[in-house]
C-alpha cells in the first residue's frame, strides 16, 4: 500500500499491540515516542523523531489506569502539537468517563465533558472514538468527530457461527439501538432487559420485554466493566427458558470481579474486541477476542485520503 509520508502513527502505553497491530495495517512504522516517569511519578514524553507537516494520528485508549493513561494522552498531544505537526488527530478506542455524560442527581459533574475539554485544550484537531457509551458525547467536541462502531466485527463472528433460532438481547433499554443495530445485520428479532440501577455498579432486573424461550440469546453491550449487568441479565434469561447464551461487547473493561462471575454464570461464550488489552490468560473456550485493528487502520487511511468514513458501516 503507497502511503503518503507526511501519515504518522503514534502510540501511548495504554494499549501499544494493537496500535503496532494498525500500523502494520497501514503500512507505515510506529512512530517513536519515549514514555517515562520523574522519580516523583510525573509522566516524561520525548517525541524521538521529526513530525513537523506531519498529519499525526495519537492512538491512546482511556482504559485503566484511567488518570495514568489519560494524562499521558494530553502530554503527548501537547508534545506533537508544539513539535509543528500538522494536525494531531486522537484516536480513542475506549473513551474513559464516558459514563458521567449528564447530571443524575444534583451536583453531580460531567466528566464526559471534561475530558473533552481538556483534549481539545491539549491542541487535538480531530477525534476518532469507537462505541461511546453515550453518542451525545460528540457533541461535547467543537472539532471533527469520527464515530466508528465495533457492531460490524461483532455481526461477522456470530454470522460464521452455528446459531438456531438466535435473538439479540439488550441488557437496557439505554442499548435499544445498539442491540438493533446487530439484530439488523444477523436478521435476528431483539428483546430488552428492563432494569432498574440501584447504585453505580449494581442493578436489580425487573423483566424481559419480548418472547426468548427456546432462543438462543446474543446479550450485546457497549461495556463490560464488572459483569453485573450481563451476569444478572444471563440469569433472568435463563429463568426465561432461554436455551444457550453468548455475551459480547467492544469494550472488556473486565474490573473487580468481572471474571469470576462471568466464568460462574450461565453464558456459553463473552465475545469483546482489543480495544482495551486483556491479559491473554484469560482466552479460551469462554472469551473470544476479535480485532478493531483493520477497522481503525481503514478510518484513518479513508480519513488522510479524504474519503467517506460513514461508508464503512453501509
């Protein structure tokens, strides 16, 4: 693949494979950026290589640590902007505080909002994010945004898989839209968990919306953090007299007790992408990775070239 040389890619440790697995895609190196800490903690970046004209693409999940991996993302959007490039263009596969999109309750902060404000501050020219929590999140940026979405990926694994008499089921009425999205490309009818959020992190179900007994039911979600949601909603459709359950989402945030319980429930397979890195001890029967690699590689090239980004999910 010909590549203009003025395209750069550069990484944060967040989340290095698979940003070296998109450079490789692409046909270009990674570029070279040294990434260290003071003895007091304080992040050390050192762009090792000429980038000024360049049309810098910074790959960098906010996955935990969190505030680590969020600071770092600033100080080297920070770094390449005053190293004359071009245009720094972050690309986010997991968009940390994406959660806190609105107040709930009084006094409560937008954190979705701050760090938008604080990347765009940094000198971001561009964002390019997959599967927000909330799609409002775009709007809290006043630069270019490319919303890219992991469903295709996710379509194509259960297509190549033997499922009879399949539904999409989402664990919320908030993921509808999602959940319909995938029943669209697998032709498959959807249902929806109705629950109710007790507390951050816990929930307590209170029924299935549409027919699941005898199915084979696909739970879909953005976000995996501590499998509460996906385990309790397994357990209501079993109850329900569905036959075999598949889990699957972009983004395997897997925290606290995330994998005891999805190893304990019910689900037959928890199927995520590499947004964020999981240790690999956990692949096997149970979990499925699929690669976000050759979507975000193709983005960023029909995104250098000015081409359509939106054609890629038509």
């Amino acid at each position: 693949m010909s590549i203009n040389s003025k395209l750069k890619i550069f990484s944060g440790t967040a989340n290095r494979c698979l940003s070296e697995e998109i450079a490789r895609w692409i046909g270009v190196p990674l570029g070279q950026a040294e990434v260290t800490r003071f003895s007091d903690g304080e992040i050390s970046i050192y762009i090792k290589e000429s980038v000024r004209g360049s049309n810098v693409y910074l790959i960098q999940p906010i996955c935990p640590p969190v505030n680590e991996h969020m600071m770092e993302l600033l100080i080297l959007v920070d770094a390449l902007k005053r190293a004359s490039s071009k245009s720094v263009n972050v690309v986010i596969p997991y968009y940390g505080y994406a959660r806190q999109d609105r107040k709930t309750r009084a006094r409560d902060p937008i954190t979705a909002k701050l760090v938008a404000d604080l990347i765009t501050a940094a000198g971001a020219n561009r964002i390019v994010a997959m599967d927000l929590h909330a799609g409002q999140i775009q709007g809290f940026f006043n630069i270019p945004f490319d919303h890219l979405t992991a469903i295709p990926i996710l379509a194509n694994f259960f297509n190549s898989i033997d499922i009879d008499s399949g539904i999409v089921v989402s664990p919320d009425l908030g993921g509808l839209t999602r959940a319909r999205q995938l029943a669209d490309r697998l032709s498959l009818p959807i249902a929806v968990i109705d629950k109710k959020r007790v507390a951050p992190n816990k929930t307590e179900i209170m029924n299935v919306i549409g027919t699941v007994r005898n199915k084979t039911a696909i739970l879909v979600d953005d976000i995996i953090d501590t499998a509460g949601t996906i385990v309790q909603g397994a357990k209501e459709l079993t109850n329900q007299g569905v036959l075999e359950i598949y889990a699957c989402c972009t983004h395997p945030v897997f925290s606290g007790p995330a994998l005891e319980r999805l190893r304990g429930s019910s689900i037959k397979q928890v199927v995520y992408t590499n947004t964020i890195p999981v240790c690999p001890e956990i692949e096997g029967e149970k979990f499925k990775v699929l690669s976000v690699a050759p979507l975000i590689g193709e983005a960023i090239m029909r995104i250098h070239e000015e081409r359509s980004v939106s054609e890629l999910f038509d």
